[in-house]
C-alpha cells in the first residue's frame, strides 16, 4: 500500500491562501486548521496528510523528509538555504517583499550602520554584495519598534501592505527580494514517492502556470 503523502503547511498568514489552494487540487482538511490545536491533519484523501509549520520548520520537515512537500515564503528559503529539496513552482500567492526600511526623518547615516532584522543571512549578503559594513542585530519580531527607539539604523523586513510601516514612522528604502510562496518537494520523496510527488507538481503547474 502507498505511504501517505505528507504536505507541511505555513502557519500564520499565508495559512488560508494555502488552503484555498489546496481546495482547488481537491484535497481538504478533516479539521478546521486555523482553530484546532492539533499539528498533523487527515484529509478527504486518505493518502494525503497536512501538517502546519513556522516557515522556517517546514523547511526543516522538508529537508529531513519527514514532510515529503511544503509551501513556504521564498522569504524563508532565502534565509534558510538548505539542499535537501527542490523548489519546482512558484504558487504565486502569499505575495510581499523584503525591504530595507528606515524612518521617515532620518539622521544622515554613520559609515557603518546597525541593522535589525530575523533575516540574518538574506541582510549579510545584501550588504556585503552593496560592500556596505552593516552590524547585525537579529530580532524575532516587531522589528519596527528598533529605529524608532534607537536600536539600529535600519530593518530588513516583510512588507506587505506598508501600514506597519507607515504606523511607525517608517519607510521603505531599498528593495531586497520580491517574494511569494513556493512548493518545495524533498529530492528522496521525488523518487520514492515519484508518482504522487509528481502528480502534485503538475496539478500546481496547472494551477500556477
Ligand atoms: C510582518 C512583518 C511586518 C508586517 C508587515 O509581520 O514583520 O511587521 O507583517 O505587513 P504590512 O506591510 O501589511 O503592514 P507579521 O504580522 O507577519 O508577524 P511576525 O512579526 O511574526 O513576522
């Protein structure tokens, strides 16, 4: 008999926009994903299985193959790298960008800046590509509030529809990444789970041409 096939999901925002798409491919979730508190879902497919992640761990579930295929932010595979997996579509959803951001009325800027962010890699290479000495700060959230009060110079962060932005005083100064959520499917699973695997693929091709 088949193994079931495992698809590790976004928490969070983008969670319902994956959802919906998954309904297009006709697989749906026994229980309501946004209020239960489990983590692992049986779906009308009984070869199908839904689990719902932080970004960052459904790479990692894809990675070790533990989840044979993900829908994550091009924001967290550009941050986490990795090369356990393929990245075949993008789904085209979820869309928002990586942005440097400042305030409004800032100081000019010392040689070498301060910058927040929880995109630690993706701000590394972006600075030392512009060969820009910037001094990292990580933060896991409201990365907002450190210009404002005087942490860093700058933020590398998502935006999406600019209002947190504008709510603090900030704006967007260079763009990093554009990003939108991808499918990503484990190399091993491609093999062994190949038709099922596959048949995925193309279904999204489809759908996300
Ligand atoms: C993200 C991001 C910004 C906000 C931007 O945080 O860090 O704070 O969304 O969205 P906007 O441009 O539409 O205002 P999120 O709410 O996803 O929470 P997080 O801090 O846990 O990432």
């Amino acid at each position: 008999m088949n193994k079931p096939i495992v698809i590790a999901l976004t928490k969070g925002r983008p969670l319902s926009q994956l959802i919906d798409l998954l309904a297009r491919l006709g697989i749906r979730p026994k229980d309501n994903l946004k209020q239960s508190r489990k983590l692992v879902f049986p779906t009308n497919d009984r070869l199908v299985q839904l689990m719902v992640l932080r970004g960052m761990d459904v790479a990692t579930y894809v990675e070790h193959g533990i989840a044979d295929v993900g829908m994550v932010g091009k924001d967290v595979l550009l941050e986490y790298g990795g090369n356990g997996f393929y990245e075949p579509i993008d789904l085209d959803i979820v869309k928002c960008r990586i942005v440097v951001a400042g305030l409004v009325d800032e100081n000019s800027l010392p040689r070498r800046i301060k910058v927040a962010t929880k995109f630690v890699e993706v701000t590394k290479r972006f600075y030392a590509h512009k060969g820009v000495q910037a001094d990292i700060i990580k933060l896991s959230g409201a990365m907002e509030l450190a210009p404002l009060m005087g942490l860093a110079h700058r933020i590398v962060d998502i935006v999406e529809t600019g209002d947190t932005l504008r709510a603090n005083g900030l704006e967007e100064k260079e763009l990093v990444a554009e990003v939108s959520a991808r499918l990503i499917v484990n190399k091993v699973s491609l093999k062994t789970k190949y038709e099922d695997v596959q048949d995925i693929i193309k279904r999204l091709g489809v759908l996300c041409p």
